[in-house]
C-alpha cells in the first residue's frame, strides 16, 4: 500500500518566526506537531529594512487520527458554523482550522482575508460576538459543550502582545513617577492580561477599578519599590 506523503506548507515571513507562525496558521497546527525546515533566513539592509523575506517548509511529523466514522468532529463542525455565519454576513474569508493539542482543549478558528476589521469591532466587540456564536451553535449540534476560540487574521495574539508591551511600560513610568497609572478602560480577558503580564513584577502590583465599561487597571508602586 503506497504511503501518501505527510502535509506540508511553505510560507514567508519578515522573519523565520513570523514564517513559521504563518504556516502553523495555515496548516493548523501547533510547533511541536512539525518539522520545520528553514529555506531562506531573510535578510535586511543598513537601515532594518527588510531585503528578502525568510521562507520556511513546514511538514506534519505524523498523520493526524480521523474521528470514528460517524463520529461528529467538533472541529469540523464549528468551522461550517462560521462559515454559514460568515456567508449570512456577507463577508468572504478563509478559515483555518488548529487542531487542539489535548482531548478537552479548544478548537481554534482563525478568519483570514482582506478589511476583516468589521469583524473585530470596537475593543473586539464583535470578534466576541461571532465567537459566542460559533460557540453556541456548535453545542447545540453537538448536544454538549464545545470549547472555540474565532480570531481574525490573528488579532488576538497581537494584541495580546500590545497589551503585554503596554503594561511592562506602564510600569516603568509608574515605578519612575511613584504614583499609581490607571489604563483605559478594557473588557474583562484584556485586564486579565494586563494583571497576568505584571503579576511577578518585583515593583508594582494592579488591580481593577470602576464599573461596566469604565473598569480598568490601575498600576500601583509597591512601597519601597
């Protein structure tokens, strides 16, 4: 019986981590789930600018187990939910599909495409929406809880990094200042990584204030910090 060959994509990248990020994306899966094979290391001129783009083979180490036959798979399934949702909406996108590492884990759907920023929404509004949705319908097909996170072309994971960045600098100027920097204010997952981003910081401490839409993080100088 002839072997059929293991996926694989090749994808570039400003960098070879940006590479390899745009292939998991494309093949959905995680790093340790690959080979990864670096062709072309990039390269940048005098000034940082990028001169040639790295470019990098990704290839699954192993097949990836089909559910029993007859078996619904949740991961196939949430993904047709968003893309009957998306047609309703009117919005063209190419969804891809991360499988999750463990039984119980989350189905990760990421929307790919061009002026997807509707789908995001004011502070990720309707990015939050869609997810829901997806979420709750999936269930319902399904008869039990399904756990699917919906990005968009991988906002949350840059964002994320935003408000990692944000919260290591507002740091500094709170212990520099000596007086506590209250944020703008943010939905419940985005203070969460603001308190998670400073919770070993050796010089500050945070905590949440305000009601609603108005709650955010204030930065606070330990004492004697």
């Amino acid at each position: 019986m002839e072997t059929k060959p293991l996926p694989s994509v090749e994808s570039t990248g400003r960098t070879v981590e940006e590479a390899v990020e745009r292939g998991l994306q494309e093949l959905g899966a995680q790093r340790y789930e690959v080979d990864i094979e670096v062709l072309t290391a990039g390269s940048r001129g005098m000034l940082g600018f990028v001169l040639e783009d790295a470019r990098v083979r990704l290839t699954l180490r192993y097949p990836r187990p089909r559910p029993p036959e007859g078996a619904l798979d949740p991961g196939r399934i949430s993904q047709e939910v968003l893309e009957k949702l998306l047609v309703g909406m009117g919005i063209p996108g190419r969804i891809t599909r991360q499988f999750p590492a463990k039984e119980g884990e989350p189905v990760h759907l990421d929307i790919r495409g061009r002026d997807l920023g509707i789908l995001i929404g004011r502070r990720g509004e309707t990015l939050r929406a869609l997810q829901y949705l997806t979420r709750m319908i999936t269930s319902q097909r399904l008869k039990q809880w399904v756990g699917v996170v919906v990005d968009v072309d991988g906002y949350k994971s840059r964002r994320e990094q935003t408000l990692t960045t944000l919260a290591e600098r507002m740091a500094e100027q709170a212990v520099l200042k000596g007086e506590e920097i209250p944020l703008e204010p943010m939905p419940p997952h985005e203070r969460r990584i603001i308190h998670l981003a400073l919770r070993d910081h050796p010089e500050v401490t945070t905590h949440s204030q305000g009601e609603d839409e108005d709650r955010r993080v204030v930065i606070i100088p330990k004492k004697g910090g």
